[in-house]
C-alpha cells in the first residue's frame, strides 16, 4: 500500500518544475517535438521486485576424484562435459568455483544435491550458496 501523499517519483530531468502560480503563464514551460511527448508520458515504474540471485560456488577439495566432480555437475546443473571440466579446475586451482546462479528456491536444493553426492560415494565433495550484492 503507498499512503496518499508518498513520493513515488522525482520529476526527470528537463520537467517542468515552475513555482506554483505560474499554470497559464504563457511559454513558462514550453515544449516541442519528441520531449514535449515524454513529458506527458508517465515513467513506467517496475510493480513487481526483481527476486534475488544466489550464487552456487563449488568448493575444492583434496580428496574427491576430479571426474566425479565434473559428473556431478553434468548431472546437477546440467552443464557439457567441457563447462563441468572448466568449472571443476577452476576449483581445484582458486580454491572455489561458481557453478551458477538462481533464484534462492533453486539455489539451495541444487548446492545440496551436489553435496549429498559426494557424501553417498564418500566424498567431502562441497557446494555452498550465496547471494548476490
Ligand atoms: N582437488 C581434487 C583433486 O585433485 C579435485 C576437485 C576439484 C575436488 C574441485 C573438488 O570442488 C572440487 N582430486
């Protein structure tokens, strides 16, 4: 709900801002062409908030086998043989790796869908999630 009287918008650039008193004053906000047709069409503002992203970041470790990493990633976020392979080495060399980024509701299962992988084979195999700035 926004209360009667709430700003919702500054007026843009180039508005009309002329004191109050001044309506009729003749050519004391003249307008011609294209900017006289913006001035008169509302900015649409955005009704509904972007969700937030989180970031899935896949974490190194010294003991899970690089090729089930990269078949962990095939199989949980659907990348090719080669994104999987670029993605489990920049873990392995940086020490994490973001895997990619969803909405928190998909973020979330699919880090521990990773993780439970490595678990149910052995592996201290990690993926964390994070949000976005
Ligand atoms: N460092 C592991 C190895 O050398 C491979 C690996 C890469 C493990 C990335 C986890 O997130 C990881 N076997």
């Amino acid at each position: 709900m926004v209360e009667q009287g709430t700003v919702l918008a500054a007026p843009r650039a180039g508005a009309c801002r002329s004191r109050a008193g001044s309506a009729g004053e003749a050519g004391a906000c003249e307008r011609t062409g294209a900017d006289k047709d913006a001035a008169l069409k509302p900015k649409p503002r955005r009704k509904t908030q972007r969700p937030r992203l989180y970031k899935v970041i896949l974490v190194n470790d010294d003991f899970t086998p690089r090729d089930f990493v990269v078949a962990v990633l095939k199989a949980v976020f659907r990348v090719s043989e080669d994104q999987g392979r670029r993605i489990m080495m920049t873990a392995h060399r940086r020490g994490v790796c973001v895997v990619a980024v969803y909405t928190r509701d998909v973020a979330e299962p699919k880090a521990t869908e990773g993780t439970e992988a490595g678990k149910a084979a052995g592996y201290p195999l990690m993926f964390t999630t994070e949000p976005e700035e």
